[in-house]
C-alpha cells in the first residue's frame, strides 16, 4: 500500500513540473520481475522459462567452440545445480586446447544430464533473517571435487528453502590432500560462500561429512598432512574466527554431524523433533552454584590421536574442588566415543561416592545434546535412528539407564573463548582439556603461545609481510586479535619481510595524478613475470597492484593463461577488495581473449589496454613487478634472472 501510496504523490509531482507518458507505458508494483535475465518472483530467483527451453532444445556440440557456448550458457546458473562441476567435467574436458575434440559416451550423458538438472531446477532464496531462521551449511568432498549448499529453515518447516549450491573440481595439489583436509576445505569454502549470502553476524550450522571444528580449534597442523602450513593457518584463521562470532550460548558457527566417522547417521534432527526435544536438565553456570554443591560439579573430555598405526582415545574427568583428575584410555574410537566415556568416567565417581544430584560440564555438542534430549527419544525409538543402529549404542544405552537412577543436568562450556572472557568455568574446562591428552610427555605443554604465532605467521604472510603495526591493524579489521610480541617474532624471523624492506628503498611510487578520481579498490594494473624455477612448478606470478595505493597482490601459477589471469583476480582481488570498475593490462593472449572479455563483461568491469612493455602506461605494476624481482633476488641469493 505504502508503494501505490508513494508511487500516486510522485505521478503527481512529475504531472505538475510539465511531464507526461503513456498510461500503456507505465508498469506498476509486481511481484515478479526479470532483471539482468533472472527472474525474481516473491524474492526468489528462479531460471526463466524461456532460458529452459532454450537450453533444453539445444543440440549435442560438434566442436569445441559449440561445447564453450553451451557451457557459457549453463555456467550462469550453476547456483541452481548440485554437484555442477561434477555433471560437466567430462564436458569441460573436449573443451581443453591440449586435447582433440571427442564426443563419446561420457560427454552425452553429462550433456543430457545437466539439460535435465536445468529443466528441474529449484528457486533459490529468499534470505531470511531473525532468530527463528537456521541457516544450515552442507559440505562435502568427493573423488572428483568439493561440494556445498547453503539451506534456510523457518519454523515448521522440515526441508527448508535452498539460498544456493555450489561445486568445483579439486585444483593443483588439492587432490593429494588427506580426506580430513579435503572435508575442512570445503567447509572453509562453504563458509565463505555462505558469509555473502546470509552475512558473517547470523549463526551458521555447519553440517560437514567429517567433524571440522575440532582440528580447527586445535590451532595446530596434524603430523599427517599434505597441505601446506600456510593453508592450514588461513583455514584455522578463518572457521574460528568465524565460529566465535556471538555469545557464549550462540556460538557465530556450530558444528552439526550428519555422517560420524564410525559411518552411522545421526545428528540434524527433524523440525519435530527439534521442537520436542527439552533443555529442562541445563545445569547453571558453574560460577553460579551454591558453594555446598560445587562438590558434586565434574568437567568431562576426550581426545583421539593416532600414535604409530593405532589410533588411541583418552577420556578424563576434573573435579574443581579437589583439583585432581582422573583418566581412561583405550585403542580404537574416535574423540566423540572418547567424549562418551569420559560421561560415563564421571557417573562411575558419582555412583562409586553415592552423591545424590551430578552437575556434568562438557564442551562437546554432542554430548549435551544428547544428554539433554536425545537419549529418552533414542529409547523410544529402539535406539535406532530411520531403521538404522545409532552409533555406540550400547554405549548410550548403558548412559541412559544409569541417568534415570542420577538426577544429572548438563551445561555445555564454550572452550574457546579469550583470556579476558575466561572465568573459572573455562579455566577448568582448560584443566580437563590437558589431562585429556595422549602422551602428555610429548605434547608442546606452550601450545597456546604456539597457536599464536601460528595466526601472526598467517596475518603477516596474508597482509604482504607488512611491518608490526600494519600487520596488527590488518589482523584487527578481519576480527583477529594478536598480540605485538607475536608479531614482532614473527616479523624478526621474516626474511621476506627483510628483503623487501631492504627493496623498498627506491622513491615513492605514486601521488595523485589521473588515478585520483578512483576510490581504494575501483582501479587496478596487472602483469606477468616470470619467476626462479621452483619445485612446485609456478613459473609465472600475476601481479595485481590497486592504482590509489599501491597495494600489492600476486598469485603464481604454472603457466600465463587467461583461465589462470581470471583465478587470480576473483581470489586475490574481487572475493578480498570487492568488484573493480577498472582493469588495465597489456595486450597480450593472456589479456586480451574472449574469455577475458566475456568475463569482464559479465561483472561489469571496464578493461583498458595499454601498450605492451611500455614502463609509462602500466607504471606502476612496472614498478612493483621492479621491486618482486629484487626481492626475489635477494631472496634467491642473486640467483634469480630477469
């Protein structure tokens, strides 16, 4: 109403100052409209139909340009198609230039296929927000690639609406990577993606294939890996960063297992039986208990380490007022069982010293969830779970028999919260944490100091290797606190950091001129150069300087491609710095393409050639790529070679 209402008083004012059109021309409020080809309706992008039957009438290619087209034509909506780069791989691979064009059975199916998937595609959306809006983040990682989708649930419903899916092929190394570390980079991804769509303020539930947090909280590279340290820290930087965003009781992401590693399923509930399930058993915080009833309070954990072949579990049990633990350890299991029989570790001291109430502390999910509601609907149903065994079920059952005999309430404690948040409560969460390590003896007892200059190596590396202060604020703006003397070693023990500091001595690049009219991040200059031989075959670094201030990103591939320029730009540039309006580069094939073209196109960026290898019309990526080379001289001992 408030639209006719606003719409009537401005026909009135344009009538007035002299202007007049067509009744048959004017199009009032709809609630569906079409906008850059997609099709909204009730805030729900949808494929238009004339898109589907497009697509769906379309021939198999006879050549790689006819594949190119067909694939240029769906790729705009693969936000509607699970597994996309899954379906069109096999397609994709006709398209390569080191391979002939082969139209075989492979490609027909994927070619049917992903026409079928446009023809059934779902609406996406739309965002909602408030606290009664889950917002559930799947991940997951196949053979082939990884895979995510982001999904909305509102009250009573029990599927949820889609808001989008996403799906690429594995890159470089990534394919060698544990199945660990292949599930916590599509989660990393996942949660990305996930931040644009629904914002970094709102809770995300993550539902990974493997359990996530647990090695991410850890802040430390498992001995068995095959990513890099620098992966490792900037998934650690960003998941828990992320995951502390909001209070203690509603933590910014919270881990939900739909697939345990022992291989049954249980974890997201249904709508129904989310709305039945009780917290009546939450025990207060600890800090809050009468002084005569501290004495029955008990803080539980495990952990699981695999220590030469064998994996090893180990569950401990705190007591706060006689300050002593007491450990179980065992062969096989996974730290959730490690977890359960740390519960059951604390009913046995409870029942052993007849106490008539026990206030269990634990920072697992799992275990206050099931402690809080799931064990009386397990029973009911035969402790099975959509006809299936749950998993440790003699466990659970041996738990839930002896919690009817024990009055016990349960209060899950955030682990992971600052020094100057911590109270008593998570000090001795720490204390059972420690007793809950395998082989006490060989663990670095100054892990926390070690996680800390395991983010202030990230930050460092991430921010350019700027100097303390700029480095600090850098970290700072990302919701990353580090403290000075983290920095300052890590910075002493940078000889990066020495040896562009060392190549920064050379007048300053720039001031004012025809850039002034760009703010930070409109405007940017790019460039090859070649690098040193290395082992992991990287011979080229795209070079990206923004034209206001001269900040530097670089991203080094095998070979100078205009699919590898593209990569660069969205990781480096558009996914840190936002969409740029301006892009200026040479003319060579790696620039100047249809790709390139149609990419720029795409997003709207105006991209200008200059001259090739003229020093004054790409000044200043001329210059920094000046500056990379000697710094890379200094760091090559003079090895390195214009």
């Amino acid at each position: 109403m408030e639209v006719f209402e606003k719409g009537e008083k401005i026909i009135q004012i344009l009538l007035k100052a002299g202007f007049a059109i067509k009744k048959s021309k004017v199009k009032g409020p709809a609630r569906e409209i079409q906008f850059l080809g997609v099709k909204w309706h009730d805030g729900r992008r949808q494929i238009p139909t004339e898109v589907i039957n497009k697509i769906t009438a379309m021939c198999p290619p006879t050549n790689k340009k006819e594949t190119q087209a067909f694939l240029g034509a769906i790729g705009f909506w693969r936000m509607h198609i699970p597994e996309y780069s899954q379906i069109v791989s096999p397609l994709y691979l006709v398209t390569r230039k080191k391979n002939d064009f082969h139209w075989g059975p492979e490609q027909q199916q994927a070619f049917a296929q992903i026409k079928q998937e446009i023809a059934h595609a779902v609406a996406l959306g739309p965002v909602r927000t408030g606290p009664e809006v889950k917002n559930v983040l799947y991940s997951a990682a196949g053979n082939n690639g990884l895979s995510w989708s982001l999904w909305q649930k509102g009250p009573g419903e029990t599927r949820g609406r889609p808001l989008g899916f996403w799906s690429r092929s594995y890159r470089g190394s990534e394919a060698n990577y544990t199945p660990t570390e292949k599930e916590i980079l599509a989660a990393y991804e996942g949660v990305q993606a996930a931040s644009e769509v629904v914002g970094t303020e709102t809770q995300l539930l993550l539902a990974p294939r493997l359990p996530v947090l647990g090695w991410m909280f850890k802040a430390e590279v498992p001995s068995t890996h095959h990513a890099t340290n620098a992966t490792w820290s900037k998934w650690i930087a960003l998941i828990t960063q992320r995951a502390r965003i909001g209070n203690l009781n509603r933590p910014g992401i919270l881990e939900i297992i739909t697939n345990w590693l022992e291989g049954e399923n249980f974890g997201l509930m249904d709508e129904e039986e989310q709305e039945q399930m009780t917290r009546a058993e939450e025990a207060p915080p600890y800090n809050q208990l009468p002084a005569e009833e501290t004495r029955y309070a008990l803080f539980t954990d495990g952990s699981c380490r695999i220590i030469g072949m064998k994996r090893k579990w180990k569950a401990a049990v705190w007591s706060p007022t006689r300050q002593v633990a007491q450990a179980t350890e065992g062969e096989g299991g996974s730290s959730q069982l490690a977890e359960l029989k740390a519960v059951q570790l604390a009913l046995d001291i409870a029942e052993r010293e007849k106490w008539p109430k026990l206030y269990l502390y634990t920072d697992s999910w799992m275990v206050a969830n099931a402690l809080w509601g799931w064990l009386e609907k397990w029973k009911k149903a035969n402790w099975q779970r959509r006809g299936k065994p749950i998993w440790a079920a003699d466990e659970w059952k041996d738990t839930a028999a002896r919690v009817e005999k024990l009055p016990v309430k349960v209060r899950h404690v955030d682990a992971h919260v600052p020094k100057s948040r911590a109270n008593e409560e998570h000090r001795n969460n720490e204390q059972v944490d420690q007793a809950a390590k395998i082989e006490v003896s060989k663990i670095d007892l100054d892990w926390q100091h070690k996680g800390e200059l395991f983010l202030a190596r990230w930050a460092h590396d991430a921010s350019g290797h700027q100097g303390r202060d700029a480095t600090y604020k850098w970290a700072r703006d990302r919701g990353v606190d580090l403290t000075m003397d983290s920095i300052s070693q890590v910075i002493h023990d940078c000889e990066t950091f020495a040896a562009i500091k060392q190549a920064k001595r050379v007048k300053p690049l720039w001031y004012g001129g025809r850039w002034s009219k760009y703010k930070y991040g409109e405007a940017w200059q790019i460039d090859y150069i070649t690098l040193p031989q290395t082992r992991q075959g990287k011979r080229y670094m795209l070079t990206m300087v923004e034209a206001t201030t001269g900040w530097l990103e670089t991203y080094p591939v095998p070979h100078a491609t205009a699919r590898n320029t593209i990569l660069g730009l969205e990781k480096q540039v558009l996914w840190r710095h936002g969409t740029p309006e301006r892009i200026e580069s040479d003319n060579g094939t790696h620039f100047k393409n249809s790709l390139i073209n149609n990419w720029a196109r795409e997003h709207g960026i105006e991209w200008v050639y200059h001259i090739p290898y003229h020093a004054p019309a790409s000044g200043k990526t001329e210059r920094y790529n000046g500056l990379l080379k000697t710094t890379l001289k200094a760091l090559g001992g003079g090895s390195f070679k214009n």
